[in-house]
C-alpha cells in the first residue's frame, strides 16, 4: 500500500433495528467491514451495503464474528479451531456470494469484536483465523499493528497471507501496543483535534505516546474509523482532508 487506508465497520443495521450512518461515512472511506449477520447485520442490509460500496469505488471486506447476535459479538466464546474456521468461511463465503451477485467480489476479511481480540492474545486463534483465511483463496486479512508485528507476520508468510495492520486514531495504546481497556480513563479518544492528529502521526509513521509515556511506533497501513454519529462522521471527513493533503 502507498497510503494509509480508511476503513470502517459498517452494515451493522439488521430488521427493524438501524445502527449506524452508513450513507454519510462511506464517500470519505477506502475500506467497508460489512457485518455478516452473525453479530449484525442480515441480507437486505447486506445486499445493500454492498450496493451503495460498490456504487463509491469502496473495497467490501467481510467482518466475521462469533455466532453472538444478542451480544454483538463482543463475549469471548470457546470454540476449537475447527469451529472458528467454520465460522469463518460461512460468513465470508455469504457475503462473497452477495457480492458476486452485484458484478464483484469480497476484497479482504476484517474479524470483528471478541474474535478479533481473542486471536490477537491467542497464537493458536491467530493460526486458525490465518488458516481459514488462505483456505478460502487470496484474501488480505485486517489485524491490530502493535509494538511488534513479526510474530504475526511470520504466520501470515508461513500461510501466503497477506496482512493489513490496523490501528486506532481515537484509541489510547499501552506500551506494548494494545489497545488500553475502555474500562479505564481515558482509554477512548473524544476531541475531534486529538483524533486527526493520533492519525496524522499514525500516517507519518510518527511516536503516539503510550499510556506509560513510552513513545510507540505502530507500523500500519489502515485506520479504522466509526461512522455511529455525526460527529464521528464529521471526524472522519477531516481525517480524510487531512490525509489528502499531508
């Protein structure tokens, strides 16, 4: 990649429930993590997030989560490899199909909430997800950059799978390069001018300061952006101006 990536989940709306302000986010992103009904989402919406994707030149990446609609998928729950690679290609496989039904196709995957986590703390998760992922057929898999991104690289060499690193323009990171827990202050970025210039540095390559006050290198090529409100719409329009013009 030559440049930093905006992506955003998106497609979380399902029935009669709406969620989210996928109109106004998608013309300022690169990157649409389409829910895939098992953690939200079902298949008018997907079908038309899709569509309204496809129509903006936005790459469609499937968002994968454990089978946990009541708690939007955020609730670790113990499955076996096996199990996890199941899930996966069942929802990839299910929003591919509703994008080859519209002229085009999945373009990477981006694993959503307690999954995502899970196999960033758990080698063995990570393995499985990596596995299921050069299974299903020449998909970048979206993951957390963090202090030191060469273990999972290695696995992603070892598999033919192309990694996208993933950081967080409104998120606090520890030394180490997690994300700090939302449970403790100041673990959520609000002010629009912070949030644009924690992407800025991330773009350039910069040190964020981490929550110890260590200066911390992410190496990433997208950023993840929420489109929930108007002004988290409102900030990703400026860090899409901002992007442009650096």
């Amino acid at each position: 990649m030559s440049r930093l990536l905006l992506n955003c989940d998106i497609g979380e709306s399902f029935g009669n429930w709406t969620l989210g302000l996928d109109a106004e986010v998608m013309p300022f992103i690169d990157c649409a993590n389409v829910a895939c009904g098992f953690h939200a989402g079902d298949p008018s919406i997907m079908r038309k997030t899709v569509s309204l994707a496809f129509q903006l030149g936005v790459q469609v990446g499937a968002h994968p989560a454990y089978q946990d609609l009541a708690g939007f998928g955020r609730r670790s729950m113990a499955y076996t490899p096996q199990e996890i690679q199941d899930l996966l290609h069942y929802q990839i496989g299910a929003l591919d199909g509703i994008c080859r039904a519209q002229g085009g196709r999945v373009s990477y995957v981006k694993p959503h909430g307690a999954m995502y986590n899970d196999m960033m703390a758990k080698p063995e998760q990570l393995r499985a997800v990596i596995e299921a992922v050069a299974a299903y057929g020449e998909l970048p898999l979206m993951l957390m950059a963090t202090r030191d991104n060469s273990a999972a690289q290695a696995l992603g060499d070892e598999y033919g799978v192309t990694l996208w690193f993933e950081a967080f323009a409104d998120r606090a990171y520890d030394s180490n390069g997690h994300l700090v827990s939302r449970q403790l202050p100041g673990a959520v970025h609000h002010e629009a001018e912070k949030i644009i210039e924690q992407a800025l540095t991330i773009s350039r390559g910069g040190p964020l300061t981490a929550s110890d006050g260590s200066a911390l290198h992410l190496q990433a090529n997208t950023l993840c952006v929420h489109g929930d409100n108007a002004s988290s719409v409102a900030a990703v329009q400026r860090i899409r101006e901002a992007l442009t013009l650096q």
